[in-house]
C-alpha cells in the first residue's frame, strides 16, 4: 500500500524536474511553408514537443516531425497564429503527455487530451495526484500478453453468433461511405460488456461528434466512456495525436487490470492526416498518394490494443473503403494487422437490412478458440445456407430455379428468411449472449 500511495508523489516531481526552467538552447524560426515550420540551432528529437514564443501570446506548441539539411521541422498542434522569422522556440524535453485517471469517465476530450465539454476547465486542472502518461508508447511486449480465451460479448446478434470475438480482440468494421459504421459502434458502445468505453472520434464531420455523443452514445453510455475526438478541422497533427491519446487512456485503464473497450472511428481518416503530414515534410506519395509512412505508422497504432500482462483493450476499428473496394491500400493493411473483420454490405442496407453485416466475408481469427464445437457447427451449418442461397439467389430471383430440383438449395430456400431475421437487429434493441445463443440455436 505504501508503494501505491507514494508513487503519484513521485510523478509529480519527476514532472516538475522535467518541466523546470533549465538552460536550454533555444532556436530561431526561419521560414514558415504550408504547415511546417523551419527551425534552427535547436537540438531536438523526432516527436520532441517545442513551445514557439509569440510575444505577448501563450506559446504556440509544435512537435518536430522531420530535419532538413540543417533545419529542424516542426509542426503545430494548435494555431500558427502570429508565429513570424526570428521567434524563438524552446524545445520541451519530452514528446506529448495526457493526464489521466478516473477523472476522464464520462469526459469528451480534443485531440490533445484536454476537456471540451462544460464539465471542468482545461487538464492543468485535473485533481491532484492525476498521473500523466506519454501518447506515443511501444505496444505491450507479445510474450507478456496474456492469451485470449473468453468471449467479449457485444451484444449484437450477427457478431455474438456469427463473428464471437474474444476479450482483448482487435477487429475492424469495414464499409463505403454511409453504410452503417458508426451506428455499429454506437450500438456495441451501448451493448457490450466492458468495464468502460474510449472512443476515438477522429477526422469526423462536427454534427457527427454531438450526434454521436446524444444520439448513439445516450447520457448512461457517456457516464462510463472516454471520448476523445478531433473533427476534420483539426490539424492533421492533432488529428493523428487523437488516436494516440485514446489508445494512451486505454491504455492506462487496461494496466490497472480493467476490461476495456476501444472504439475508433476511423482508422481511415488517421491514415489521411498522417498522409497530410508525411507530404508536408516531403515524403514521396506511393500507392495512392498514401507515402510510405502510413503503412509503417498503422501497426503502431493498431498493435496497442488487445491484451496486456493484466486487464485487456478489445477495439474496434472502422475503415471507411473508398468506392466499396476492399482491395483498396487501407483496408487492406488495416485487415492484414487485426483480428478479424466485419464487412458491412451496400447492398444489405439498401435492403433496409440492419446491421448491414455481411456474415459470409467477415470472420472473427479467434472465433475457433473461444466457442465450443457445438457452437461452431452451428455457424457453419448456417454459413452453408447461405453460401448455397447466395450462389443460386439469381435464378431464385427470376424464378428459373424448379423446387425440388437441388436438395440443398431447397432447404436454403426454406432457411434463408429465418436466418436474415435472426440477423436484423434494430439500433435501439439489445441482445444479451445467452438471448442470441438461444435464437441461434432454435434456427
Ligand atoms: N442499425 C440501423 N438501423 C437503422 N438504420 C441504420 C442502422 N445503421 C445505419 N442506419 C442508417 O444508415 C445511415 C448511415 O449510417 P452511419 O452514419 O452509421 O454510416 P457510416 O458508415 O458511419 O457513414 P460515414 O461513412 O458517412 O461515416 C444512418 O443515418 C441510418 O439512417
Ligand atoms: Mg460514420
């Protein structure tokens, strides 16, 4: 107990070491192209977060992203309003922190980890003790993640049957624009069996955060969830730190031995602002315009989730799949990193079936080591249905196919209505695990 008790003590002095005014060699800013900012006769690391003095003004806060020749690149978090040649710029020590703590449940954070609702002031003023942590951190060691062997239920009917994901899974939620994404994640935000929600709003539309936040999440989800969210308008910085700092907070949760639950929507716009920044400081475009960075930044990202010595973050991830491709470069990496993916069809929406989840191209990696052979041969008996329906839904369709012509075809002919009912759910409409395996069974 002792232990625990002094280690906030700790942090704080390591914090005020870290923040005194030491001699540091400061810099000049020499020019000022697109978003970057050129800097000279500092000495600082990638990441390093640098204060830009405006006379008069609160310091505008950059971080280095790159060197040229001799000049270092920073780029803001904030405004660059007022920055001009000659400012001086101090480099800070430490790349970017978030505090964190219980503090945070039911708080909606910017990008940058600070509070954006009415609840409270800025995190200068977050209660005493609070710990701080860095946003960029290397994934948990893989030998000292625990296995995954339980179920996360998540309320959804099509997912707890079809695509049963464990605790500490990651998967991604794939679909072109309009598909149903975000109302999946609201609903396995309000559904599933975590000990608390972090949702990562990055690079959405601004009505999309309160509608979220009102409509999808409703005031008891918010009281056990982490929303961190930078809208399109953010810089592409901050926009990228956004991921980082929810997934830092999951983090947090998940090493005092917490069952978290990581939402991010979406993973699409994170790889757009980390584009942004990599051609901003001259990286080449490779496939389609995406520079070779992004692919290198996406399993730092994604490799943060799942489980840890103790606690465990299941996450989902969604990726918006631009002209409903899904070989596009995105979705491709995204799905070569996760556990599973859950593919949402265009065509099952404008069905008004919902979740547009198209069970035969989604799959769940872990599924064959949480459910019981039982449970398994159930899914694939119906998966064969419906592969066989869909293989013949054609000549169904315009009547060409003669009942009693294929025995198989005929019992998925009788199945298949039953089945695409078991799968609808509406928004508002939970299904606990034990209600979704006893419908899933009597199918
Ligand atoms: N479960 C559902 N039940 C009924 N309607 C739904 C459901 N899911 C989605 N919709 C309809 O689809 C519309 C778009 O959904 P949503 O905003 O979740 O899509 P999205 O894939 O996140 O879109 P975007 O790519 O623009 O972010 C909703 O406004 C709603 O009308
Ligand atoms: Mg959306």
């Amino acid at each position: 107990m002792k232990v625990a008790a002094a280690k906030p003590d700790l942090e704080k002095w390591r914090r005020r070491v870290r923040e005194a005014r030491l001699l540091r060699p400061t810099g000049k800013v020499v020019r000022v192209i697109g978003l970057t900012v050129e800097v000279r006769g500092i000495a600082a690391r990638i990441g390093e977060i640098c204060h830009v003095h405006v006379p008069g003004e609160s310091p505008v806060v950059a971080e280095v992203v790159g060197f040229r020749e001799d000049v270092t690149l920073l780029m803001p978090l904030g405004e660059l309003r007022g920055i001009y040649p000659g400012c001086t710029v101090v480099p800070q020590g430490r790349g970017l922190e978030v505090a964190v703590g219980d503090h945070l449940l039911g708080r909606v954070l910017d990008g940058l980890g600070r509070p954006m609702d009415n609840g409270g002031a800025a995190a200068e003023t977050a209660p005493p003790g609070v710990h701080f942590v860095p946003v960029d951190r290397p994934p948990p060691n893989p030998l000292s993640r625990q296995r995954i062997s339980e179920v996360f239920a998540t309320g959804i009917k099509a997912i707890d049957a079809f695509l049963t994901c464990g605790r500490g899974q990651r998967l991604g939620v794939f679909a072109g624009s309009g598909v149903g994404k975000s109302t999946l994640l609201g609903m396995v935000a309000r559904y599933a069996g975590a000990d608390l929600n972090v949702i990562a709003l990055v690079g959405e539309r601004g009505r999309e955060v309160r509608d979220f936040i009102e409509g999808d999440l409703g005031e008891e989800g918010l009281a056990r969830s982490v929303v961190v969210a930078a809208t399109s308008d953010q810089p592409a910085l901050v926009r990228l730190k956004a991921a980082f700092v929810a997934s830092a907070i999951a983090e947090y949760f998940r090493d005092r031995g917490r069952h978290v639950l990581l939402l991010m929507d979406s993973v699409t716009r994170f790889a757009m602002a980390q584009r942004e920044v990599g051609l901003a400081i001259g990286e080449p475009p490779a496939t389609r315009g995406y520079t070779p960075s992004v692919f290198a930044l996406l399993p730092r990202l994604l490799e943060r989730a799942g489980t840890g010595p103790q606690g465990s973050i299941t996450a989902f991830y969604t990726v918006l799949v631009e002209g409903d491709d899904l070989n596009e470069p995105i979705t491709d990496a995204v799905r070569g990193i996760l556990d599973g993916h859950i593919v949402l069809s265009r065509d099952l929406a404008a069905k008004n079936h919902y979740p547009a989840i198209d069970v035969l191209q989604s799959v769940s990696r872990l599924m064959p080591e949480i459910t019981g052979a039982e449970h398994q041969a159930q899914a694939a008996r119906l998966r064969d249905l419906l592969a066989t329906y869909r293989q013949a839904e054609d000549l169904i369709n315009v009547g060409a196919y003669a009942r009693g012509s294929n025995p198989q075809i005929d019992a998925a002919v009788d199945a298949y209505p039953r089945i695409m009912g078991f799968l609808r759910q509406h928004m508002r409409e939970k299904s606990t695990f034990e209600e979704t395996m006893a419908a899933f069974f009597s199918l």
